[in-house]
C-alpha cells in the first residue's frame, strides 16, 4: 500500500499482533468504501497432497492453505486499487482498505480497526462465497452439554443410567434443530446446530479404563447458528428442551453456553438488497458475468460467521459479504480458481467506481 502510494496506518490488535489499513483519499466530494479482511487462517490438517505453503497454480488454481479463507480476497482488493491507480483514476470518496487479524478469535483485529475510528459509508467483506452476494448470514452461539446418570458393571447394565446411551440419542436431535422466531425466510436458512465433540466415561474426569462399565458422564460440545429476529439466549433454551427429551430414568442435564473469555459477538449479519453497496455488486456481477448475481443467504456460506457482523453492530456500516473461493474452503488442498480470482479484481474495480465514484 505504501508503494501504491496510499496513506498507511498500523493498528495494534491484541498486544503482539497488528492490522494493516490503507486509505485511498477521495476528493471528498462522494461516498466512501471499506474492504474488510482477515490474515489469520485455519490449522493445517491431514490430507494435503501439495505444499500448504507452496502457492502451487496448476490446473486453473491456485493452491495453498487460507488462499480460500481468505488470502484470495485480501489480494483481490488490494490489486483492485492497484489497477484503479495505475490507470490514473480519481475519485470522490475515499476507500479503505483493512488487512486484520484475529477475526477467528472472536475479530479481534476488525475491533480494534473499528476501536481506532475507521468508518465507511459502505463496506465489502471479501470472505468467500464464490463471488456470490451474501446479505445475511448466521450469528453463532456454542454450547457445552453434560448428561450424568448412573453406573454398573455391564453385567448389571439394566440398573444404570447410561449416559454414553442417552447422548448418543440426543444427538441426532441436536443436528436436526431449526429455531423459532426467524425474521425472515433468509432469517430461516441460516438455523443449523451441530455436535462437534462426544466424549463419554466414568465421573467428571471421564475415565475410559473401564470399558466393561457402563458411563456415568457425557459431554457434547456444539455449535448452533440462528438468524436475525432470533437471539442467542433463545436459542439455548431451545436447546435444552431438546436435551430435555433424553433425560428421565435417572439422566440429568446441564446445558452451558460456551465462550473463551473475551468479547463475543454472536448477532447474525444482514442487509437489505437494495442497498447500494448490494445493487453495485450485483450490477459488477452481472457485467463481468452476464448472469444475474446469487444473492441471499446463500448457502452454505450463511452458516459462516464474518467480521461483517462487527462491522454492521459495531461499526453501524451497511455492507455485502462476496469474495473469491467457497467451493473448497478450509479442506486439505485447499484452492481458489484462478478465473474467480480475477473475477474478483475486476468485481472490486467496478465496485468501487460505482460507489465512490
């Protein structure tokens, strides 16, 4: 940014960390626009056949872990300026461009953008949903469940209160939830809850020494996703009314929401289609493409949460979630198309013209 010869800024996140952010000044004359994205990815996992680090381009992709999520995006708005400045373009709003981390630890980094005093009439979070424009998705609330019953050897099992028995009947329960109260259909699309861990054994330490009896303590770990018009303290309760359905004949329940200490956001993100920011994307779309753009709580990405969602509730900024890669996020060989790629510049050119004119 500095050698495009942007105004720079470094902006402390959590103590070792830094956010990037970059601004582009307008004449001041026409609305202003943010792109929004994360540094940070996820861990690599098994089953990579190329180097996660490599940046490999092969086959119409480019290959490498958080080029999906969200390295892509970050460099498609950063070429996008590029290319607006080296064509001697000007304009009357201003465009700001933030690089931040921490967004998978609760945003950390977006906070302390927004913390800092950046604002934009508009933003675009480049998160990936395969180019489409993603206007609402879902807020998010984890969750930790214990179920204790009773144990006995297995010899005697029909006087015991299988623990172990019961979570495995409530978790089919818990992975079939929808949740009441959704503002809308697009509100309705994001409902989904998720088991992520089972763990089953003898007392709170869950001892697994002891096959032959039967366990006394369950715990499941989950994750539910819900939609404006719903709220995360309702949607818990619903939770334990369905863990409520396996207790009796000895079982007991607690239901805890989970968090890791800090600031959660948990709201859903939504906006509305007209917005301009919306029918620009959508106009850019349908140019490049010739096809109307996909926009929505497109899934699966609604299930995702962003830092679109602190930009909205905590910047008080209308915006749209569209960026390059989705298809194969966050997997081993993780890869974007290198044709989504440049689509993505020329989206954010066009986009950025069409709102600051």
């Amino acid at each position: 940014m500095n050698a495009l010869g942007m105004e720079t800024h470094l902006v402390p996140a959590d103590g070792h960390r830094v956010n990037a952010v970059g601004i582009w000044r307008g004449s001041g004359s026409g609305p202003s626009l943010m792109f929004n994205g994360h540094l940070d990815t996820n861990p690599v996992t098994e089953g990579w056949t190329r180097d996660p680090w490599g940046g490999d381009v092969d086959g119409g992709h480019i290959y490498g872990l958080g080029v999906s999520n969200m390295k892509a995006g970050c460099a498609a708005y950063l070429e996008a300026v590029r290319a607006l400045r080296e064509d001697g373009r000007r304009l009357r709003g201003d465009v700001v461009l933030t690089f931040v981390v921490g967004e998978l630890q609760n945003g950390v980094g977006t906070r302390a953008v927004l913390d800092a005093g950046y604002r934009a009439d508009h933003f675009v979070n480049c998160e990936p949903t395969d180019l489409t424009a993603l206007t609402t998705h879902a807020g998010a609330v984890q969750f930790r469940i214990e179920l204790t019953g009773s144990s006995r050897h297995m010899s005697k099992r029909e006087e015991s209160a299988d623990a172990l028995a019961a979570a495995a009947r409530l978790l089919p329960l818990i992975n079939a939830m929808s949740f009441t109260g959704a503002a809308d259909r697009d509100a309705r699309a994001t409902n989904r809850a998720h088991i992520g861990s089972l763990r089953a054994g003898l007392g709170r330490q869950l001892l697994q020494s002891r096959p032959p009896q039967v366990a006394d303590v369950a715990e499941l770990h989950g994750s539910a996703r819900f939609g404006p018009g719903q709220e995360a303290k309702a949607v818990l309760a619903e939770v334990r009314e369905a863990t409520s359905r396996v207790c009796g004949d000895g079982i007991a329940a607690t239901v805890e929401e989970l968090t890791d200490g800090g600031h959660t956001l948990n709201r859903p993100f939504s906006t509305d289609r007209d917005n301009p920011v919306v029918r620009t994307v959508n106009t850019a779309y349908a140019r490049l493409r010739g096809t109307p753009q996909p926009t929505g709580a497109i899934q699966p990405y609604c299930f995702y949460g962003s830092d679109a969602s602190l930009l909205q509730h905590l910047g008080g900024m209308p915006g749209v979630v569209c960026g390059p890669g989705g298809k194969y996020n966050t997997m081993p060989d993780e890869r974007v198309s290198v044709e989504d790629y440049l689509d993505a510049i020329r989206l954010y050119a066009l986009t950025i013209t069409g709102i600051c004119g």
